[in-house]
C-alpha cells in the first residue's frame, strides 16, 4: 500500500526517516477474510464469493482464538473483510474484542448492507476506519459489482456512517472499464465529505485472474496516477478538502510519485522523499501483510490464496507467521531475487518488486517481471530490457502458486 498524501507531506513538512527493524522485527497488518459469502458478484472478486453458505469457515469460539493470538502478537493493525464481513454471524462480537487488542482496527465491505441498525452497530464498535468498495458511477458500478442498485445502496452506506461520525473511504480498482469514473468518484468524495480514497490495481486473482484482460493499460494508469497526484497535493496544500490519497497492488506507483517530484522540487527534496521510500520498502507480502482466508489458511497477502503458509485452526498465526517458511523467508528477502526488469530496475529498492502474484499467474515464476509496471525503461534506469511481458485475456487454468519457486 501506498500512502500517497503522507509522502506528499514531507513536502510541507519534511520529518526525519525512521529507520525499521529488520524482517524479524516487522508485526504484519492483518487482512482477514471473515467469510466467502457476499450479497455482490464482482468482477475482479480474487475470493470468488457468492451469496450461499460455504463449509468449512472458522467457528465462532475458533475465530476468537485466532484473535486473541493475533493480540497477543501485538499486530499494528487488523482489517475485517470478507467475502462481505456483515454476512459474517460473530463480527460484532469479534469486532468489539479486536478494538480492545489492537491499535487499528478497520472494516472493508461492500457498503450495501450499512444502514438503520447495522450503522448504528460499526459507530459503536469505533472502526478507526470502514473502506467502501465502488467501482465507478450508476450502472458502470452495477454492472462491474453484479448487481443492480448496489451504487445506490453503497452511497447511502457512505452517508450512514458519515452521519455517525465515522471516518469512510471510498475504495476503486481501476481498470479499462472503470477508469474513466476517476474523475467522477473523486468528486463524489468531496461531495459525500469521504475522508480516504484508495485506488486498487487489478491483481490477477480469483475472478480478477479470468477478467485481466480488463486491466487497464499502461497509458491509461499513468492518467489515473497524473489525476491521484494532483488531487492529493491540492488537498495537503489546502487548496481543496483534505482527502487522504492511497494505492495499492502496484507499488511502481511510488517510482511514479518520485519522478513527479524529482521534476516538480529541488534535489534535496527529491532524495529526502526517496529516503522515505526506501525506508518503507515497498512491496511488503509476507513480511508487512499478512493473510488470513475464511478456512484460517494463512497467506503471503490477500491474492496468494493457492499458496498456504498454514492453517490457524491447527497452529496459532504467531507461530505460522515466526516459523521457517521457504516462501516468505524468500519474500522477506532484500533484495528479492527479481528477473527481467524488475530485477534491472534503479527503483527496486523502491517498489520491492512489485506485486509478485501477477508474474506468477503469467508465467509460472513469482519472481519474473511484474507486466502491471507501467514506467519506461529510461525511468527504471534500464537501457533496453528487451520485450515485455503482455497481459492477455485469462485463456485457461491459472498457474498454482503452490510450487518450487522458492529462490
């Protein structure tokens, strides 16, 4: 994840680098998918998640358990999802634990459900933040999320909590079909007083595998990115509303924002800004982000749901996340060991690499060049990186992350 807006503000009010610990050190933000089933039908769902019952979740007394370790590990932040997290029977319950155990707490959901009674419950509970996902305006939405009316009903989610008092951002993937809505949601975030907005690159996962071909282009992202930047810089200069701008599943998007201010602002400020970068890493998989699926499998992150470190019903997350897994030792490594341009690239100290899982569903090998990075070669402080990988429409069976490529 990107935070776009807070390495803006160093900026306009430059602060010294704080220096992490080692890998061993890192607590993970904890994505946990709390159930699979959800009211939508996403296009780019990477669960897959239908509106039935699935067997096999976490009980009641297991998902408790699991929090407590999770408490007990002293995870910096932990973020409820699904599937849609309010189909979820105990997330209340779970909800109001976690907020006395951790020091974030968040809920990503699809905004339909939030109204009257279950408004009332999320302001309660005290989320530090509740991320509604929407995906264009009307019936670019409908269509893109499956079902008509949830625009609608996920803006009048937006309204409840802000009546409420509760911090709200808009959530977007940004893809061909979506990405001419940009300006509009933007918009509506003004309108709506939306205090975060988060752009989400397409990863090729679940139903996001089958509908890549819908990922937007290269020239049509750097649009996105241009738009992003002078949104968010308007709001830390004060010459709009504040408006907390974030991205994630592409982290070229950080060697993008460098570029704009390595030309916009002097030297200094250029390699003060890169120092941040490089302190915060980038891609952070396996090492910052952890993944908890509605079985208890354990993941890298919230897209490698075919690769699994292990499953929380048998053993505690702590012990999982502490052990010796090849994949994230491998993950965790700097630098990782990246081929083609990624592992060229001037940056990659920078990105980390990218998000490995879309090389992997291309090309068999996590650690090949990510086809979602958009920079140029001169960009990357590559002279000629030789042809790039292409990004096709999803033809057939996806490859299994569950294999050898453990560097």
């Amino acid at each position: 994840m990107f935070r776009m807006s807070e390495y803006m503000k160093q900026l306009t009010e430059p602060k010294p680098v704080r220096k992490r610990g080692g890998a061993g050190m890192v607590k993970p933000v904890v994505i946990w998918n709390l159930t699979r089933r959800c009211n939508l039908k996403c296009r780019h769902c990477y669960t897959v998640s239908a509106d039935v019952d699935f067997p096999g979740e976490l009980s009641q007394q297991q998902a408790m358990e699991t929090l407590e370790d999770l408490g007990r590990f002293r995870v910096p932040a932990l973020i409820l999802s699904g599937g849609e997290p309010l189909d979820c029977k105990y997330l209340d319950p779970l909800a109001r634990r976690a907020r006395e155990l951790v020091r974030v707490l968040a809920l990503s959901t699809n905004g339909t459900k939030i109204h009257g009674d279950a408004a009332d419950r999320i302001a309660d509970i005290g989320y530090d933040y509740v991320g509604i996902s929407i995906d264009g305006i009307g019936a670019t939405n409908d269509w893109f999320r499956g079902v008509e009316g949830a625009f609608d009903a996920a803006v009048r989610g937006v309204r409840a909590l802000k009546k409420r008092g509760v911090k709200v951002g808009l959530r977007f993937c940004l893809t061909e079909g979506t990405g001419h809505h940009l300006p509009d949601l933007l918009q509506l975030c003004d309108d709506e007083g939306v205090d975060k907005f988060y752009l989400s690159h397409l990863v090729y996962a679940g139903r996001g595998d089958k509908n890549r071909g819908e990922d937007a282009h290269h020239k049509r992202t750097r649009a996105g990115l241009d738009l992003l930047i002078e949104r968010a810089w308007d709001g830390v200069t004060g010459k709009r509303a504040p408006l907390d701008v974030v991205t994630g599943n592409n982290d070229a998007d950080a060697g993008y924002f460098l570029d704009w201010v390595r030309r916009n602002f002097s030297a200094e400020q250029t390699a003060h800004v890169r120092e941040h970068l490089v302190t915060w890493g980038g891609n952070s998989s396996g090492l910052g982000v952890a993944n908890i699926d509605f079985l208890g499998d354990v993941h890298p992150d919230t897209y490698w749901s075919s690769y699994t470190v292990g499953n929380v019903k048998k053993t505690p997350f702590t012990e999982l996340w502490t052990g010796n897994d090849p994949m994230l030792a491998t993950l965790r490594t700097r630098p990782r060991p990246l081929e083609g341009r990624c592992g060229a690239c001037s940056l990659k100290d920078v990105c980390g690499g990218n998000t490995r899982i879309r090389a992997l569903q291309l090309t068999g090998n996590p650690w090949a060049e990510d086809p979602a990075c958009y920079l140029t070669d001169s960009e990357i402080g590559v002279a000629s990186a030789g042809p790039r990988l292409e990004v096709t429409p999803f033809k057939g069976k996806s490859h299994d992350p569950q294999h050898r490529f453990f560097g």
